[in-house]
C-alpha cells in the first residue's frame, strides 16, 4: 500500500513539474500596442525603391515608444526595463505632384520587452500586424526579426536613436 502512494505521489509530482515547465517554455503573443499613436514620436525615415530592404520594409516608417522605453532613448541607455514598447509604423509612400506623402499602412511592427518572457529573441518580444488589421504576420520571429536586430545587441536590439 505505503509502495503505491509513493509511486502515485511522484507521479503526480512529474506531470505538475512538466506541466509548470511547458508553461514557462510557451512565449506569450505580444499585443497590439493600443494608444501609441499618442506615444512619444521617436523618428520617421523614407526607404525608397532600390533600397535592399526596399521588398520588405520600403515606404515611409515612422517610430513610437511608450514612456518606459522613450525615457531610455533620452538618455542615450543601452538597457531596456520591462514594459519598454518600441512600435514601426509603416506607409506607403506615393509621390505626386513632387511631394512624398503617407499612402495606406502596410504594417504596424512591435517590440514588447519582457527579459524573461522573451529571452530566446534577445528579451523582446517580436510581432507585426497587417495593414489596419489585427492580423498577425510574424511566424517566426527569429528569423523574421531577431537575427537582423541581433546586430544592435550593444544597444539592446534597438536601432534608432534619440535625437532631440
Ligand atoms: C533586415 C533587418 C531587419 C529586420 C529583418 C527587421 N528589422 Fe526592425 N528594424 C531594422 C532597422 C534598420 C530599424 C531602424 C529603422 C530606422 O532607423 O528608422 C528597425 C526598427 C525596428 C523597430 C523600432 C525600434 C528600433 O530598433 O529602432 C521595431 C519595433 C522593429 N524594427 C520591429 C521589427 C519586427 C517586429 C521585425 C520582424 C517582423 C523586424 N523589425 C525585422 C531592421 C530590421
């Protein structure tokens, strides 16, 4: 009897031990970042065609961040707390009439830090939302994201810079 209540008991011992590790393995989705159109604007840049990133990332970009992440730039950090949202928000660009304005929205990319949550992905969280939608385009977000931010490791996998 006392043999089979300590093998039932580390049973159940591994299944909740496996069940709380696959829960720390499962990366949380980063959300849609609401509000960030009030955020602090950190840059804008235009990619034009001919550029080599032009087939992803070409048209008119500009660059939000929310409190947390924006104080960083100020300063000049390289360390990101978390809660630091970074959002590439992404035009379009049609010239007419010699001018270069903001055409339809092709993409809303995301950085969400959470050191933890994130950590195969240098602690930030990569998504990409479609157009005006809600719609989810990162599948993975090494190879999509991560691996070219990963040049900017020194400065936290964040490219842009405060300018003031
Ligand atoms: C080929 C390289 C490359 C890839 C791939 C890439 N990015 Fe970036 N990303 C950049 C560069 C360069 C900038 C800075 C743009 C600027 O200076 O205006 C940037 C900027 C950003 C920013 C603003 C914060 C920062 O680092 O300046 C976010 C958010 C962002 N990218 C998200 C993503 C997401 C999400 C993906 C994957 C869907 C992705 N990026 C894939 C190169 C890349």
């Amino acid at each position: 009897m006392k043999t089979y209540l300590v093998v039932f008991l580390g049973l159940t011992a591994v299944i909740l031990l496996g069940g709380v590790m696959n829960m720390g393995t499962d990366t949380p989705l980063v959300p849609y970042p609401d509000g960030y159109r009030s955020w602090t604007h950190v840059k804008t840049l235009l990619l034009l065609p001919g550029h080599p990133l032009y087939e992803g990332f070409g048209g008119m970009h500009h660059i939000y961040a929310n409190d947390k992440a924006a104080e960083v730039l100020r300063k000049g950090g390289n360390h990101f707390p978390d809660g630091s949202i970074l959002v590439f928000d992404l035009f379009e660009a049609p010239q007419q009439d010699n001018a270069i304005s903001e055409g339809a929205r092709k993409v809303t990319a995301v950085m969400l830090k959470r050191a933890k949550a994130y950590k195969e992905t240098g602690g930030w969280g990569f998504e990409a939302f479609k157009g005006n939608s809600r719609e989810r385009i990162v599948t993975d977000p090494v190879t999509q994201c991560y691996n070219c931010h990963a040049g900017q490791a020194q400065r936290d996998y964040v490219f842009s810079q405060w300018r003031p």
